[in-house]
C-alpha cells in the first residue's frame, strides 16, 4: 500500500529549502512556494505560476496541500458571516465575520468540539475531537480575509480566538499560527490586533504573559465566586477565581498589558446587584477592562439574555466603582450565531459526533 502523501505545509522554510537542495533547484524556489502557500493562500500546485510545470508535477506526487474549505455561509442581517469550515478528515469547525464600523473581526476556532462543557456554550455539547493544527487555525483567518475582501473589500483587523475550543489548551498550535499570522511572510497582521480568549487555565495564562508575542488576553469569568462558577463552568473546579485572579496578576506584571474580562450576562443567574458587588471585588486591583456580553440564546441550555435594562443597570455599577466597562451586543442573532451552533448543525450529520 503507498504510503500517505505529506502535507506540504507541515514544512518551515528551511525544511522547504531542504527538500529543493536535494531535488537540484535554485534556493530561492523555496521562497516562491512558500510564498504561494502562505500569502497568496493557494490550495493547488498547479495554480502556482512562477514555478516551472516539471517541479510542479514533482511536488503534487510528493505533497498534498490539506487545505480548509468554506462548507457553508450564512449572512446575517447585522452584516456578521458565519463560514462553516470542512477540514481535511471532513470535520467542521466555524469562523465567524464580524463587520463592526472600520473593524473586521474574525473569531477564529482552535480545537473541534471542546472539552470544558461550559454549561450556556453550544460548543460544550460537541465533545472535543481533536485539536486543529496550526495551518488550520492560520487557514481559517486567510479565509475569513478572503470573505471580507469580497463581501465588504476591506481586510481583515483584527482577530479573537473566541470560537470553538479552548485556545490554551492547545497551546503551541496556536502560538505557531499566531507567529505565522503576524509574520511578514504570513499575514504580516499585528499580534496588537489578535486577543486570544480563556476559559480560565491558570498556568497557561502564566505561560501566555511569558511568550515574547504581544497578543491580548481575555478571561471569559462569567462569574466571579468559585460556588457560581462551578456550577456553570467545570473548569473552575481546577482552576479557582482566586488562583485566575493570581494568574492574571502575573499577566499584567509580566507582560504589561491590560487583560479584558469577558462577563456573558444570563438572566437570573449572573446579573443581580450581588453578582455586580462579586465581579468588583474580583476586579479591584487588576489593570483590567470589562466586557459585558448580551447572551445568545443557545436551546436546550435553559437560560436565557438578561433584559437591556438589566445590563445597564448593571455596568452602571461597575462604572460607579471606577471600573471600565463596556455592553458588548450580540451578533447575528438571525443566525445560528452562538459559538458552536452551526458547527454542531452540521456535525451531527456526521457519524463521527454521534
Ligand atoms: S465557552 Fe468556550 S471553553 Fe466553554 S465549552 Fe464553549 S468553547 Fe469550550
């Protein structure tokens, strides 16, 4: 039986250059290749121009390029484009467009399904598959470009791993594609654009405030005592909100940046006066921002958005205490726009999830 074909994108540069030695090419070859896989995001040999018609024929009968694919679209009436992504194993995993004034943001997943069950996510329902390589995650933001250049003709701006998965549990695919994202031989965007987003994993956060790359960080604490916590979000159990409070100390000292906390407001359990009291004892003393985020009804989770009244009422609280806050809308409410519905749509199609 032959042997399965590499995938030519699991190759760096010098590897690359390694490769065309052996075969007798000029160095900078491997420049021109790299060049089409990674700026000009090509997914067929053959589309590569500048590279004679033989080595192209060499390289299609020694590599394949596993490229992502856009499986399906939907566009909501806010503008936000949510792509579903078939990978090569015919796994699916979403991205999400979202047009926002001069900004475009691309919400980019990095595991298929996940493993932390968070109990409002639609995502926590899927069970974790895998986690996605790095030249899938970096696939994902090229298209995601490549959406809002057609649709809106503007480039993307900025980029948050918010979407399916939990991004530092699969750490070092993601660091990789975020150093390819901002490379010039990449993307060349800056890591000042990109925020990578927990559920709460201490020592990685340490880790993250460690790494020489400037991205953000944002906490997705959605409560802020370990008794409220635990009941929505398992991973608490581990990973406390006093040793997240530390981790995050160690962030903004280390790293000198400001980390944002991410509060998704659910009516009811996260947004009474006491919960406000809680989220300001958590956030006194950290150099942080507050996002607060209208909750996408996900069914069968049983809860539901808090009122706008409601939220208000609640930053209100928060800004009284010098705290900086924000109301962050919820997008494409007309679509299956809660991280993990249209990827689970699709995925239980497939026997894989069943
Ligand atoms: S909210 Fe994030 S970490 Fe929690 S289950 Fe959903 S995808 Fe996973």
């Amino acid at each position: 039986m032959l042997a399965a074909l590499k995938d030519i994108r699991k190759l760096n540069l010098q590897q690359l250059q390694d490769v065309l030695k052996l075969w007798h090419e000029p160095a900078f070859r491997a420049a021109q290749i790299y060049e089409w896989l990674w700026q000009k995001h090509i997914t067929q040999f053959e589309d590569m121009r500048n590279i004679p018609k033989l080595l192209r024929q060499k390289l299609q009968a020694t590599f394949v390029i596993q490229a992502v694919q856009i499986h399906e679209t939907q566009c909501s009436h806010d503008g936000t484009l949510k792509c579903a992504m078939r990978l090569f194993d015919n796994y699916v995993v979403e991205s999400v467009l979202i047009p926002e004034g001069p900004r475009m943001t691309a919400c980019i997943s990095s595991q298929v399904g996940c493993s932390l069950t968070c109990a409002f996510c639609a995502t926590g329902k899927l069970k974790r598959m895998r986690n996605l390589e790095a030249d899938e995650i970096f696939d994902q933001v090229a298209l995601v470009n490549e959406e809002a250049l057609r649709v809106y003709k503007k480039k993307l701006s900025n980029i948050v791993f918010m979407g399916m998965g939990e991004p530092l549990l699969n750490y070092k695919a993601v660091i990789e594609a975020i150093s390819k994202i901002c490379s010039p031989q990449g993307m060349g965007i800056s890591p000042q654009r990109i925020t990578v987003s927990t559920a709460g994993v201490q020592k990685m956060i340490k880790q993250l405030a460690d790494e020489s790359l400037k991205v953000h960080l944002a906490l997705s604490l959605h409560a802020a005592t370990d008794e409220k916590r635990n009941t929505v979000m398992p991973i608490n159990e581990t990973n406390s909100v006093t040793a997240l409070k530390s981790a995050l100390q160690y962030y903004i000292k280390t790293s000198g940046r400001r980390p944002t906390l991410e509060y998704v407001m659910l009516h009811g359990f996260n947004d009474q006066p006491e919960d406000a009291r809680d989220l300001i004892a958590f956030a006194r003393g950290l150099k942080t921002k507050i996002n607060l985020i209208e909750y996408n009804p996900v069914a069968e989770t049983g809860f539901t958005a808090s009122s706008r009244n409601r939220m208000h009422a609640f930053a209100a609280q928060l800004q009284e205490q010098g705290l900086i806050c924000t109301i962050r809308r919820s997008r494409g409410k007309d679509i299956d726009a809660a991280c993990g519905q249209l990827a689970n749509r699709n995925a239980l199609a497939q026997p894989e999830y069943k």
